[in-house]
C-alpha cells in the first residue's frame, strides 16, 4: 500500500523472517532537500563505505566528518557528499529532536540514494525489526512519510497425533494437528482422500506475539477408510505447500462368501459336492466353521479348512449348509441351500448356474431340463382322444337323421296316404280343422 506524506510516498512492506525487506522513500519535486530514513526507534541509519557517503544527521563523535555544534545552541550542520559527482549539499537545522546516535547496522545497505529516492535494504530480518520506519524530508518543517515492516514466521512442521492408532469400523477417531510458532497464526485444513473435514480450532499467543494453532477432527471410520490418507493442511501468508499425512488403519469383520467348487450343474443323486468359503477381514479371519442350519451336518461329511466336502449326495441331505467366519472384530456367515435332484436316466447335458451358485434348488434359480419326449406324449393322448370323440358324434348324428315323432300322428301309421292319416289320426275329423301338422 503507497502511503504519501505531502511531497514523500513509501510503501508499507512484508518480510519473511530471515530474508531481506526493501525499504524506499521517494520525493516528488525535490528542491534540492535531504532526506533520511529512521528506523521505529527513531534512529537515524548511517551508511559507511558505499560509492556515496550519505551521513544525514547526528552528533559531532560521528566519525568526526559531519556535524558539528557551534557554542550551546542546537543548530546542526547536515552535508551530502558525492564522491563520483563531487557535489556536497549543505542545511543547518534547529531540532533538538535529531539529538540521537546513529543506528550503525551492517545489515543495512545503502541501494540507491538521489535526489528523488532513498532506497535502503534490510538483510536477515528478525522479528525485533518489524516496526514503523520514519522518512524524512529536510524542509521547513520536516515532512514525515511512514513504512510500516511486518515480519512473517512461518510455522514450524506440523504435527499430527491421533487418540489411538486402529479403530474399528463403525466407531469413532479423533486426530489432532498442530501448528507451533508462527506470525501470524496460521489456518488448519483437513482433508480424508478426496473429502474436505471440518475441524475444531484453537488459537494460543504465546511470547514475542507468536501463535501456536490447534485443530481437532472426529469422525466414525467403515472399513473402506482403512488405508486411507487424512491431511493436515497449513495455510501461511510465509510459507506454501505445508502439510502432514496420517493413513487411517480400521479393523473390519469378516466378509464371507461361498463358491460352488463341484458339481458345475444340478446337484444329483450320487454326485459329490464340494463347497469353498472364502472369507476376508482384518485382522484375517482366525476362525472358518461349516455348519447346517436347524440339523446335523452329514456324519460323513468332510471339513478340510475352509472347505466342505461331501459324497454320494441324496434327498436326505437337503437343506442349508453355513459357513461362519469370525476374528476380533466380529464374525459373519453366509448361507448355501443344497437340493438333491433324481438322478438321470440318460447322460445330461452339463449345466452351469452362474447367477445364483448359493442355491442348488431349480425352483430358486438353477436352470431346469426339459423333458421333451414326455411333452410330445402328452399332446399326441390328447390330440387322439379329440380325434375319438369326433367320430364318435359324427356316428351319433347320422343313425338319428329324418326320424320325427309328434303325438297328433299317433294311429296314422298304417294310412296309404297323407289325407287317410289324416282322417284316421286320433279325434278324426273333428280335429281336421283344429291341428294340422306336416313334416317336410
């Protein structure tokens, strides 16, 4: 930021400690005044052995070449000499403030000085430099412009420590990190692989205006944390890329699965069948088990390890087959459902039961052989009873076809021709009239 004084303007300025600060105070205009840089105790910087000899001020023991006091009274004699230009300026002034000894520093070094620029560098900055820096332009009255210095210390490494070194799943782990002596305090980020954290800070001032910053983080861990980086993040206006790494170690029972080693198809009467557990965790499973639910497993069934074997399979040996695994953190199982199917009459085609190889039943997702031929048999039973019983009508309907019997031609039988049934029909003549009724 530029500050300006009337004619003067600096600049405030930001060091890290141990580096070098540049100082400049620059005049607009200059009517041939002087001018000087102080430091924040007021001090007046002297230079010696540079290629121009700038003394601006300060008692006569100063190296005896520059001022001098005439009697009591407080005039003070200030010169500029120009060893490349020999040019000297000369000003009396009556300030009994300038009555201070020069600041004789070697870190100080002289980087450009004219007639519209004092420009000073500062090595190996230390925190007791850090203050408000004076320039000053020698008229009538003296003009003042000021620098501020600020020192930044960056933190020390930080440091990460957690309440335990494993945790298991599902609980909770508290991390803390720590950021030591830094100006000013820094910020404490924390990030679990791709997932940014929210932490609890604490900020403490310790001595010499230097701060130590705490962060605190609690979250519950799954398995899927285990291995997992946790960062500590320093944010620093002094420093960049500071950070610590902590890998999360989580405990996490067992995960159990069976797999169907023998037979690749249907279980049938008189195969073998041949189960793996496969079984996975951390610590690593300390204990398989094979077991079958709600009854005893088969007295001459093999348990090998992780392995279940079984021969000479039949019906009486359905029935759901576990197997449980189980370390410090908890056990697991999981389950196999065993159907003996009849045994083939003929040689079948080998089957395999890719989706679903935790269950031998056909009615739970095992694939089922088609009996064709028993298929075709049945349709050609119906197909000919259909054919039977068509005939059969068929005989039905013709033997009754022309024969029509009503009871007004009862007794006409034996008539030559329709008019003698007629006359001859039950009730003669009288009915005639009455009911006539012919077949056609």
């Amino acid at each position: 930021m530029k500050i300006e004084g009337q004619n003067l303007a600096t600049d405030n300025v930001s060091v890290i400690e141990g580096e070098t600060a540049t100082i400049s105070c620059r005049v607009k205009n200059n009517d041939d005044s002087v001018i000087q840089l102080l430091n924040p105790n007021r001090q007046t910087i002297y230079f010696k052995d540079v290629r121009r000899l700038l003394v601006l001020w300060g008692p006569p023991s100063v190296s005896g070449i520059v001022t001098y006091q005439q009697g009591l009274s407080t005039q003070w004699h200030v010169f500029v000499y120009d060893e490349v230009n020999s040019r000297r300026h000369t000003r009396n002034y009556n300030s009994g403030c300038h009555r201070k000894k020069a600041l004789k520093d070697s870190r100080f070094q002289l980087v450009n000085f004219s007639d519209n620029e004092l420009r000073v560098s500062l090595s190996n900055v230390s925190l007791s430099d850090e203050g408000r820096f004076v320039c000053q332009l020698y008229t009538d009255p003296p003009q003042e412009a000021y620098a501020d210095l600020t020192v930044l210390v960056p933190p020390g490494s930080p440091i990460i420590e957690s309440r335990e070194d494993v945790v298991s799943e599902g609980n909770e782990t508290q991390l803390t990190c720590t950021a030591i002596g830094s100006k000013p305090a820094a910020s404490i980020r924390w990030m679990k692989g791709e997932e940014e954290l929210t932490g609890e800070t604490t900020v403490e001032e310790t001595y010499d205006r230097m701060f130590t910053v705490t962060s605190q983080v609690t979250f519950a861990v799954t398995k899927e944390d285990d291995g997992v980086p946790v960062d500590c993040i320093i944010d620093h206006p002094a420093v960049k890329d500071l950070q610590a790494q902590r890998h999360l170690e989580v405990l996490y029972k067992p995960e159990v699965k069976i797999v169907v080693t023998y037979p690749e198809g249907l279980p049938r009467e008189g195969d073998s069948l041949d189960l793996t557990c496969i079984a996975e965790g951390k610590p690593h499973p300390h204990q398989i088990n094979w077991l079958r639910v709600d009854e005893d497993v088969p007295p001459h069934a093999v348990v090998t390890g992780a392995d279940l074997y079984i021969e000479n399979l039949n019906k009486s040996y359905n029935g759901t087959y576990r197997c449980v695994a189980s370390n410090t953190v908890g056990e697991a199982y999981d389950d196999y459902t065993l159907y003996v199917y009849d045994a083939p009459t003929t040689i079948p085609t080998p089957t395999t039961n890719p989706d679903n190889m935790q269950d031998s039943r056909a009615g739970e997702g095992a694939p089922q052989k088609i009996d064709h031929a028993v298929i075709g048999g049945v349709v050609a039973v119906v197909m000919f009873a259909i054919l039977c019983a068509l005939i059969v009508l068929g005989r039905y309907f013709a033997r009754h076809k022309g024969t029509y019997f009503t009871h007004e031609a009862k007794g006409a039988d034996d008539a030559a021709d329709a008019d003698t049934a007629i006359i001859n029909a039950e009730g003669g003549h009288n009915n005639t009239d009455e009911k006539k009724e012919y077949y056609i």
